[in-house]
C-alpha cells in the first residue's frame, strides 16, 4: 500500500487560507448562529414535549456541524506549525468568533433551567429522545451549575484572555530549540526529537538530552512566563468553582467526565496504594542496567545496547498484522486512514509535538504523529489509530452523544497498544525479552502511576490557589519533586534540585486540560480488565468490545461497563489491573535477581 506521511487537508478542507470558500464558510458562521437564535431563543422556553425537545438537539446539531469546519482546518494548520503567524491570526479570529457566537447561545442554558431539572429527567425516558437520552440526563444535571444570562455572558466574555493563557504554554514551548551535540556535531532538535533521545542506549546522551531539555526549561523567562500563565489557569478555575458552587476543585472535570466524585477519589487512591510497584521495577532495572545508582535522565533508558530501529512502513505492517488478527474493520480503517492521507508522521520545525487523533460527528478522523523510526514508535501509531477507529464506530451515535466521556475514550487505544505488544513479543528472542518487558512495565506505569501523580500535583496546585494563596514557578518546581518522590521513593537520583523540577511546565494537558490525565489512568486500568476477558474468551469478545466502542457517550461509563459485569466503585475494579501489572513486575524482578 502507498504510505501517506502528510495531511492531505485540501481533500477534505480548503486549498489555502486564501480559497474563497474558507472566507465564505467563515462569514457564514455568525450569521447561521443569528438565524438560529432568532428562531429558538424564545421558542425553546415554550418547548412542551420530548419531541420538540428532541426537533431542538437535531438542529443544533446541525448548526454545529456546519459551522465548524473551518475551525477545525486552521486548528490542523496550527497543529503542523505552532510559529506561522498567518494561521496564529487566524486562530485567534475564530476564538474571537465563537467568543461572539457562544454569547449568542447563551438563551439555551438559561431555557434549559426554565425547562427545569425534573421535567427534562423525566423527558429523558420517552422513545422521542431515545437516541439523545444521556445528553438530556447530562444537560439536566449541569443546570444546577448554570448562573444568570447575564452571569454567564460575562464569564464566556472573560474566556478570552483568559483562555490565552493554554496558547501561550503551546506557542513558547513550541518556540524552544533545544541544542545538543553528537559525534563532535551541534544540531538543534524539536521537541519530540529531543526528548526521544531519553530513550537512547547511551548513558552520555540520555544526560545531554536532559541537560538540553532543563536548559531550555529552566530559562527564567520561561519559568516566569509559564509559572504566570499557569497561576492564571488557576485563579480562571477556582473563580468557576466560586461561582457554579462546586464542592472540590476536580468537580467539573468529574461532571464532564459523568464520573462521581467518590469514583474518582477511589481511582486516585487504589493507585497511589500501589505506588511501592514502581521502585520495586526501577531497582530490578538498575540492576539489569549494571548501574550503581539509577539518574532520573535514566528512567527510560532501554535495556538493549542499541536502539531496535522500525521505519514507518515496517511498523505500520506490524500494526496492521495485528489489527487483522484481531478484527477485518480494525485493520481496513487502518489502511484506509493512511491511503486518504490522514496522517501526518513525521516531526518537523514548529510542528506540535507528542500525537494525537481528532475526530467529531460526521467527519474523517485525523492522526498526528512525530514517528522517529524506532520500535518505540510503533506502539504509539497503535494508540492514535485505536482513537481513530473509536471516532469510526461511534458515528452511529447522534451528536449530541458522540464523544465519549475522556475515561473511556482511551479505551481502543490502549487496548490497540496491547494488542500490538503481544505481537512483538512474539518476534523476540529470549535475550530481548528482558527490554521488551521492561518496556511494557514502563509503558504501564506511564499511563496507569505517571498520570495519577500529574493530577496529584494538579490537585495540590488547585487547591492551594482556591484556598487563597498565591503561588508563583517556586512552588510549583517544589510540589513536582514532592509528587515524584511519592511515586520513586528511593529508587532515582535527581540531577536538579527540587527548585529547579520544570517537569510540570512541560505537561501541556496540565495547562489546557486540568484533571485530564487521570483519564490515561483510569482507560488503562479498564483495558488491563477488558483485555484479561479477551484472553478468556476469545474471538466472542470482539463485538462486546467494539459494542462499547460504538456506544459512544449515549450512556454513563459506570452503567455502560456494569453490562459487562465491571464495577468501577469497587476497588476490587482498580485492584485487578493493577495485580496484572504487579504479576509483570515480579516476573521483571525474577529476570534481574535470578
């Protein structure tokens, strides 16, 4: 098959900034939001059954859908080049745009609360809403935080500056340059560049990788700036909570994610119970890396002399083997996404770094990635395509219950991961398989521990700030080293002082997502239970799988897995993936003892 490494965003979108149809698609927005206000504004507060209720949702879904095209195009831009200052404009004219638009919606949270709570529950259960019940169930829970028209007017003006505060954090970090020398030569790397080389076989270039990332870091002009911005994302989050009255600062990540609050605490808890795992595996692997003492620029460091190289075409043969091992749809939609050219794989200057898979109602799914041709890099293509396949499935969900609560979305994803690492297991030698293990514990507790100590942190942050104090970079470089220390114990050296910990500022789900990365947390837990009822039952599990997948958000996560006989407010839930997990590293332990 042909391999695609860029977006092809003239198929799908415009041909340029300057194509007459995105300026006539980007003129259209308002005055579609101006028709449709005029027309429900009033008519909505006088709705009198779950038909016209549900006649309401299908055309603002619709307006949705038309409208956001050209958003989504400039966003795709941004994401390829996070310093080209035609699209940063751009970007901030459809902020500013939908600023405005939003103001001219405000009328549908307040007819919401003239419906009242009772009355839309009770709507929730007729055949007319059928298809958008746990939105309505959703919207009549979140009325209890809806303030007065005028209220929110004011708060949805003020999102503007304040919503700037996440650009910066991708525009500065975007900007960095990060130098190293290799070989007697100076090059200067991006950021996905740069921090792949954590993972490198030499000890010397895992520390100048460190030392280039800190130097880049540790500026003072960029502790200052983000430190600012992140305080400012603080003091935006607690005023919310001020006003909305929730009752602890994770709340509404909560309320989004259609978790209670006690599920939360329990998820966070079981882990943080668990934390002894992770210097248990960094002490085995100190002594399988003949180390005397394990750095925190080694924490990544393979086992293997030499990094196992996999070109993109290589690792995407892989990736596809395993997907038609699994499931026919699972595999064609992974060639499919290719040979469309929705993909963009490789790292560039400027380009935002990390990966991610965008996909809404009734459009294409888009994949970046910055693939370094390395083995490591394969199961990150898994990952973005198991999202992509996600937003497939679940377009037979309405709009208004598309998108997965962020808990579940991680779900194929990880599960795609899973699938793929048994595959390369399967290509391993016994002398690789100590690395190939010690990859799969790492990667575990990446997305199961690292993420549970980044909301720790978060959660500390937050209700410092709420609680009145002020806080400035100093205190976050302290609470970092604090929350790291709770999870490594004894089993690291840290090069920096506690002072100097950037790690926080370098997280951006930290400054444009507070609370999200418990969503890695939890999604991982739950594949590690889904995967345990693959092995048991075999090809009979698939369609229960992809049923979940399909579901979309048309039902709440802890009702939607209870059918599959999960409990997630039982810490039996949380204990059984992470007694799989422990099982791993006592075998990790066996390789490195005996």
């Amino acid at each position: 098959m042909p391999v695609k490494t860029e977006w092809d965003l003239k198929r799908y979108f415009y041909e340029s900034l300057d194509d007459p149809k995105f300026q006539s698609d980007l003129a259209d927005v308002l005055p579609k939001v101006r028709e449709f206000a005029r027309k429900w504004s009033e008519k909505l507060k006088r709705v009198g059954t779950p038909e016209e209720l549900a006649t309401f949702i299908e055309e603002e879904q619709t307006l949705s859908e038309s409208i956001s095209k050209p958003a989504y195009y400039v966003s795709y831009l941004e994401s390829l080049d996070t310093q080209n200052s035609r699209v940063l404009k751009a970007q901030g004219e459809i902020d500013v745009m939908f600023i405005e638009a939003g103001n001219l919606l405000l009328f549908v949270s307040q007819a919401w609360k003239e419906i009242g709570y009772d009355r839309l529950l009770e709507w929730s259960k007729s055949p007319a809403l059928a298809g958008h019940a746990n939105a309505v169930v959703h919207t009549a829970e979140s009325i209890k935080r809806i303030l007065g028209e005028k209220e929110e007017y004011v708060l949805n003006v003020k999102s503007r500056p304040l919503g700037t505060a996440g650009a910066l954090h991708d525009e500065l970090v975007g900007a960095l340059e990060f130098e190293i020398e290799e070989d007697g030569e100076k090059k200067i790397l991006t950021d996905a560049e740069i921090r792949a080389l954590r993972e490198s076989p030499s000890r010397e270039i895992r520390k100048k990788a460190f030392e280039s990332i800190a130097a880049a870091y540790l500026q003072k002009p960029v502790q200052i700036a983000l430190g600012a911005s992140y305080s400012g994302i603080l003091k935006n989050w607690s005023s919310n909570l001020t006003l909305r009255g929730y009752s602890s600062v994770m709340e509404p990540r909560n309320v989004s994610e259609e978790l209670e609050n006690e599920v939360v605490e329990l998820l966070l808890s079981e882990v943080k119970r668990a934390y002894p795992l992770f210097p248990r595996y960094l002490k085995a692997k100190k002594k399988l890396l003949g180390l005397d003492s394990l750095k925190n620029y080694d924490v990544f460091a393979p086992l293997s002399t030499s990094e196992t190289p996999c070109g993109l075409e290589e690792g995407l043969a892989l990736h596809l083997q395993t997907m038609k091992d699994f499931d026919a749809e699972f595999h064609d939609y992974s060639i499919q996404i290719f040979e469309s050219g929705r993909v963009d794989a490789f790292p560039k200057k400027g380009k935002k770094g990390g990966a991610f898979a965008s996909y809404s109602k009734n459009s294409e799914s888009f994949v970046l990635l910055n693939y370094t041709g390395k083995l490591l890099d394969v199961p990150t293509l898994s990952h973005e395509l198991g999202h992509a396949i996600h937003g497939k499935l679940s377009q037979i969900q309405n709009g208004s219950v598309f998108d997965s609560p962020l808990c579940l979305a991680e779900t194929a994803s990880i599960f795609s991961e899973m699938l793929l690492s048994e595959k390369i297991r399967e290509r391993l030698d016994e002398k690789d398989y100590a690395g190939f293990l010690s990859n799969e514990i790492s990667d575990a507790f990446s997305t199961i521990f690292r993420q549970i100590q980044y909301v720790s942190f978060e959660k500390r942050a937050h209700e410092a700030v709420h609680s009145g104090k002020e806080l400035t970079y100093h205190d976050y470089n302290q609470m970092w080293r604090e929350e790291q220390l709770a999870m490594s114990a004894d089993a690291v050296e840290y090069e920096l002082p506690a002072s100097e910990e950037f790690g926080w500022s370098s997280i951006p789900h930290v400054f444009n997502s507070p609370f999200y990365c418990y969503a890695y947390s939890f999604g991982h837990l739950l594949v590690l239970a889904l995967y345990q009822r693959y092995q048991e039952t075999g090809k009979s599990f698939v369609e229960g799988y992809k049923d979940i997948l399909r579901a979309g958000g048309s039902v709440r996560p802890k009702e939607l897995l209870a059918k599959y006989g999960f409990d997630i407010s039982r810490p039996e839930f949380y204990r059984l993936g992470l007694s799989i997990l422990e099982k791993k590293v006592e075998e990790f332990e066996a390789l490195a003892y005996n």
